[in-house]
C-alpha cells in the first residue's frame, strides 16, 4: 500500500495551525500535546519534509506545510460531510464558560436560544469566576466564555450591559454613625474595583465584612446580615435578598463573549449574538 494521510493527524495539523501552537491545539482536541506531535510527524514522514518549524514561543508553518494545510481542510470538509450525510458524524460539544451571575436566569434562555440557533452542538457549560474563565480560554480548555467587566469598559464592543445595583439581607439596617458593612468578592475580581470607587467617590466610609470566592458564600454572607453587596442586576434576586436603599448609585457591568484561538468565527458571532439577545430580554 502507498503513502496515506490518515484522518486524524491531518486534524492535529489543522487544530494546530487554528490554534496557533501545539499546546492549545491539545486542549482543544482532548490529547496530550506528545499526541499531537507524534501526529504531526506522521504527516511529515508522508510528504517528506518539515511542516511546522518553531518561531520563538509560537510555531510557523512552511511552504510545504501550507500546501498540506490546504490539503487537509479539504480533506476533512469532505470526510465530516460523508459522515454527516451518511448519519455517522459524532456528536459536536460546545464548552462555554460563564460568571456565576445571574445563571439561575440568563443560562436558561441561553442555552434554548442556542440550542436552536446551533442545533447541530451539544453544549456544556462551565460556571466559574472570572479570572478562571479567562485562563480556560488562553489554554484552549474552553471554547467561548461569557464574561464580566465590573468597570464597565468599552461598551460599543460589549455583548450587553448591566446595571450594579446594592444588594443586603431583608434584615439589613445601614449604620448610621459607623462604617458601612460590605462583603465582596476576594481577589481577583472585578467588582472589587467598582465597588470601593462608588463609596470613595460619595465619601461613604466603608470595611469589608466578608469576602467570599464564589457566589453562594457572598448571597448567604449578605442573607445573613454580615453588610451589602454590590452586584450586577439580571432577573430576579433570590430569597432573603433584596435592594438596599439610601447608597450611592453605581455605573453598569459589561458583558462580554471571548473565544479561544482557533475558534470558529461563525460559532463566536453566534452566540454574542444569542447573548446580546438574551441580555436585551431580561433588561
């Protein structure tokens, strides 16, 4: 039998090329980066010579890998219709990440919209904190994330906006000739920042009560009591919780829709899209 350029090494091609390196090319391929460059040498062996060469921290294809590149995407394209057409294609995952905020609320109508909008994904989704989500994309680990920017940053590029609003315990009473009680999130977030220049900014004195690293511990420091919370607003609050009143207005939340390298543009302006919607149905 002849040289063959099997299936899978040609994807490891491509995912390397999508994704930049072979680091991310394994995250997004579930493998481990050895099996992506046993792959790529698989190739090279077929066609006789070099296809990727390093180019100081990242990778560059040569000549001849180019011409494999474009080879193989046919290739694929051709061999992912067979087996669609033929009712044989393996079930598609989406990773989306998201903040913890307000996902009793937008993952609902999210995950519906994109269910009809993507109907050919199965979508799973990971709920963390910001600076997790951010890491995930860098490493290839996620597909999309949704995420926040408490500073309300660059808003004409922003998927939506949302309003911080202060949120205590039913119970709660302001001081009136103490500090104001506050629980936050602990470091990093990016409420922390918000949140002290509201107060400074209305020469509120304040102390942090509570930090928390996940939402459930902020929502049950606030029921309990312990101070108020700056929070974006989406839908409802939950029990024991409510709007604290007579605090200085705050400025809004972005929200924001970030993709691995490599992802699909398509893929990515879909579902900003599907988040601008869903933000645009809970306003």
């Amino acid at each position: 039998m002849g040289q063959v350029l099997d299936i899978a090494p040609l994807r490891s091609v491509v995912a390397v090329a999508d994704c930049g390196g072979f680091h991310r090319a394994a995250a997004v391929l579930h493998m481990t980066q050895s099996a992506v460059s046993q792959h790529v040498r698989r190739i090279e062996a077929v066609v006789g010579g070099p296809v990727v060469e390093r180019s100081g921290r990242g990778v560059a294809f040569t000549e001849l890998g180019h011409r494999v590149l474009g080879h193989a995407r046919t290739i694929l394209a051709a061999h992912d219709a067979a087996l669609t057409d033929l009712g044989a294609a393996e079930e598609r995952v989406l990773l989306i990440g998201a903040t913890e905020h307000g996902a009793d609320v937008m993952l609902p109508a999210l995950t519906a919209a994109l269910g009809r909008r993507l109907p050919d994904w199965r979508l799973r989704f990971r709920l963390d904190r910001n600076v997790m989500l951010a890491d995930a994309i860098e490493h290839g680990h996620l597909d999309l994330a949704v995420m926040l920017d408490g500073s309300g940053l660059d808003p004409a590029h922003a998927a939506g906006m949302l309003a911080l609003k202060w949120v205590s315990g039913r119970s709660f009473a302001t001081p009136a000739d103490a500090p104001l009680p506050v629980v936050m999130f602990s470091e990093p977030c990016t409420l922390r920042e918000p949140t002290f220049a509201t107060l400074e900014r209305m020469g509120t004195d304040y102390r942090i009560a509570a930090e928390s690293a996940d939402l459930s511990g902020l929502f049950a420091a606030v029921r309990s009591g312990l101070g108020v919370a700056l929070l974006p607003m989406i839908g409802r609050l939950p029990d024991g919780l409510c709007l604290a009143e007579g605090l200085p207005p705050a400025s809004r939340a972005s929200v924001f829709v970030r993709g691995r390298t490599g992802i699909d543009a398509a893929i990515l302006n879909t579902v900003e899209h599907t988040v601008r919607d869903v933000l645009a149905g809970q306003a």
